[in-house]
C-alpha cells in the first residue's frame, strides 16, 4: 500500500503519496498539489526539493557517503581509472576488459579538434578566462559535428556523442591553456591513456615530448575521478534545466559549465588556493582570517568550507587531504599553503560558529592544492573540474531524456505591484 502524507489547509485535507527510495530517502509527491489545494511550495534553493528519481548518485550528507551507482568512492578512487568510471556512471555497471578498450578507442578517436575550430582560439586575447572559453567552444563543437545536435538518448550515436564530448573537453581544455600562454597547441597522442594525453597537450613542447611521471598521472586520475558527479548540484541541475526543453547535450554541458563557474560552486577550487596565500602574504595569524569569515558584516567566506548535502564531512576532501600528503612527499615537493590549510582546518574543527553550523572542508578545499603539485595553473582549476564533472552531466542529461522529464519550469510567488494605470511620458514630471 502507498504511503500518504497529509497536509490540511483551512480545515480541509488533502492527501498526497509517498515515495521511499533505495537507500530509504522519503519523499512527498506534490506533483499535483497545485491542482488539488491551489497553492505551490516555496523553497528557494532548492534545499528541500527533489527535481528528478536518479539512480545514478547517492549521497547521505550525514554519513558522509558518496557512490557513484553504489559503488563507494573510497574504494573508485583507490581502484578505478577516470575513464572506466565515466563507463560505469553512463552505463551504470563496470565495463569488462573489452568494453572498456573499445570505450577507451572511442575516446581516442575524437581527440583531436577540427582545423576551423582552432581558428577561434587565436581571435581571442590571452586573458580569456578559460572557463569562457570552454563554455563557448563546447557550444561550437557542434558547429562542426552537426550530428551532435540530434538529441539522442540510446544506442550507437548516443555512445558516439558521449565518447566525442568526454574526448573534445579534454582537448578543448589543454588547448586554452596553450593559448593563455602563447604556446602552440599539442597534437593528441591517442596511444596514451586519458590523463597522459591531456598532460602531454598541456605540458608537452613541439620537440620536447613530456612524459607524465606515474604519481602525477595517478593524482589527476584521482581528481577527475571525485569529481566524476555529486547528484542534482547546481550544474548538474543547470544541465538538466536545459536538457529538459530538449536542448542538445553540448548546449546542455555548455550551460553546466557556466554554471560551475561560481566561487559558490566549483570556482570555489581556485577561490581556495588564492584565498590561502591571501593569508601568507597578509601576515596576519589565521585567527584573523577567521574571524573575518565569521563577521556578518562583510562578505567573506571560509572557501572550501560547507556543503549544503554534506553536514558531517565530504568524503571526498577526506581522499583528498590524505593523498595531498602523499603526492607531495613522492614528488618530494613542499607546500606552505598545506600547512596554512591544515592549520585552518583544525582551528575550525574548535570553533563554535564552523561546528555549530557544519562547516566542513569540501571537496574544493585540498583539490588546489593537489593540482599545484600536478603543475596545473590556477586559472584552469575550475576547467579540471569541469572535466572531472562531463560523465555525471551527460549521464543526467541522458536520464532525464529516458524519463521524459517535463519541461522545468517553476512557480513563482509574484510581490510586485498589482495592476495600474498606465501613465504618459509628458504626465510623469
Ligand atoms: N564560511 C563562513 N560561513 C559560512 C560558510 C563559509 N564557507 N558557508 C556557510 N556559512 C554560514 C552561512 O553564513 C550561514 O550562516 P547563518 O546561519 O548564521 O546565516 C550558514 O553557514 C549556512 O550557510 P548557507 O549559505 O545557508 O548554506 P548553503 O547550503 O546555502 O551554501 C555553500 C552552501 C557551499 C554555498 C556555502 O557553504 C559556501 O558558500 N561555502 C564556500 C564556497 C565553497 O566552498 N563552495 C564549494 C562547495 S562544494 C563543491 C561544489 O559544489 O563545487
């Protein structure tokens, strides 16, 4: 028998059903409240409401839990590769060995991007912010592969789309690097795995070919991997909104990736590392600093602290800290912004205002720090993650097609003025 929730307006009751989800996570179906009482809900931020059934994220922001189609992330980011991870959020099991060589081949085989696409890079100043430029190249892939403006959810093209895009952000993402210094783009090596190709079209120079040492490749496989997808986070939402009137997938990602900008959401990354050395070069002890965050006065914020799911810790800056110290000690690297962040960490974990409102390093707090040690530079943080995300969007996207998801399209509680009398230009003084 259906659970029913009951809710009473003005002495009357209505009665709504009830849904409880595999990890028994309730909900109430208002799907036709309006209908029914009259009335919308108001929850701004979305905090209390579900937008769609998924199965492919779960996290329990108590426990700290995150699985990417039930398998946890401590044990995908000790075991997995990026690519077979991106394989198991689209297709929702792990790939066997052949599935996962023709994927990888797939990938491979759209590395490289179309000579009239280039040409957009050079029009553009070096200051271009990197994350301008993906949003826009992304949008204009499909001026070169029309096929991708079919929106196809299933089968062969579905897969081929996938692979193109999961292959192209790589691409697209090294080659506004190489702009924003001057350099000359990199051809892909499709003979290398994905987290190679890309270091190799970063780092690499026309006649000095660099090779990836085994602990950077394995750092940014770990990287990519947390940040494969978070369920309906703001870009993840943004991509499906846009998804939802029947967009194609690149107009959908393209918006994900604006979304994601935001120092409130992954341009917290790069908003992290500058607001560390902010404390270094102030000289000021870390007390200050925080005391600033707690002020209401002004606009500060601890970056890379809070999570609107997480409210004990994310397990993933949990990863993240540990593998830092491991990372830096293989490279035999030091970092001064490590024991800034440690030492903020810990004196928040004392402090009233971060443990009375839950305040806990996100996943964005050590990542920085993990990417300076790779050697990728600040202003691309933000892009990393960017690429990092590309699976759990296209696996959204491609959800809300399978679901025939309605159109997105809110309520609103309008609180301007009521209807008046229009006046004339020369009547109004
Ligand atoms: N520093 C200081 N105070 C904070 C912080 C912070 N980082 N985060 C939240 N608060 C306070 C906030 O002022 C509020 O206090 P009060 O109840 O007295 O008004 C309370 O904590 C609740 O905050 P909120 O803004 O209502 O929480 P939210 O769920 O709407 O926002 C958040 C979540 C992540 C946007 C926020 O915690 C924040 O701005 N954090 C800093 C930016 C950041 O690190 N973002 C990355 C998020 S994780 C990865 C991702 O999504 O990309």
């Amino acid at each position: 028998m259906t659970e029913k929730a009951t809710l009473t307006i003005d002495d009357r009751s209505y009665e709504f059903d009830m849904f409880t989800g595999a990890e028994n996570e309730r909900c109430i179906d208002i799907t036709h409240l309006r209908k029914e009482t009259g009335c919308i809900t108001m929850d701004p931020g979305y905090g209390n409401t579900g937008s769609c059934y998924s199965s492919i994220t779960y996290v329990d922001g108590a426990k700290g839990i995150l699985r990417y189609r039930g398998y946890p992330i401590e044990e995908l980011a000790q075991k997995a590769g990026f690519v077979e991870v991106c394989y198991l959020i689209l297709h929702g099991e792990l790939p066997t060995a052949r599935q996962l060589a023709d994927f990888r081949a797939e990938i491979a085989g759209h590395a490289a991007l179309h000579e009239n696409l280039k040409i957009h890079f050079s029009g553009l100043p070096h200051s271009a912010p990197p994350m301008a430029l993906l949003s826009a190249m992304l949008n204009l892939v499909s001026c070169f592969h029309p096929e991708v403006l079919e929106v196809v959810a299933e089968g062969e093209e579905f897969e081929r789309t996938a692979a193109l895009l999961l292959s192209k952000v790589r691409t697209i993402a090294a080659f506004s690097y190489r702009m924003a210094y001057g350099k000359p783009f990199i051809h892909p090596n499709p003979n290398l795995s994905y987290c190679a190709n890309f270091l190799h079209m970063m780092f690499s120079e026309p006649y000095q070919e660099y090779v990836a040492s085994p602990v950077i490749e394995k750092a940014l496989n770990l990287f990519l991997v947390l940040h494969a997808d978070h369920e309906q986070n703001c870009s993840t939402s943004t991509v499906r909104v846009v998804g939802s009137s029947r967009a194609n997938l690149f107009s959908s990602v393209s918006a994900g990736v604006s979304a994601l900008w935001g120092p409130l959401h992954g341009g917290a990354n790069a908003a992290v590392i500058k607001m560390l050395e902010e404390i270094k070069s102030s000289g000021q002890p870390i007390d200050h600093y925080l005391d600033m965050a707690k002020d209401k006065n002004n606009n500060v914020r601890l970056m890379g602290f809070g999570h609107r799911v997480y409210k004990n810790f994310d397990p993933r800056s949990v990863i993240l800290k540990k593998r830092v110290y491991e990372v830096l000690d293989e490279l035999q690297q030091e970092d001064p912004l490590l024991d800034i962040a440690l030492e903020l960490e810990e004196k928040t974990l004392k402090d009233d205002y971060f443990v009375s409102r839950n305040l806990y390093p996100n996943v964005d707090f050590y990542s920085g720090i993990l990417l300076r040690a790779i050697g990728i530079p600040i202003n691309m943080y933000t892009v990393m993650f960017a690429i990092g995300r590309m699976p759990g969007w296209i696996a959204n996207w491609r959800e809300l097609l399978e679901h025939k998801q309605r159109i997105s399209r809110p309520r609103q509680i309008y609180t301007g003025s009521t209807t008046r009398e229009f006046v004339e230009l020369r009547d109004r003084g």
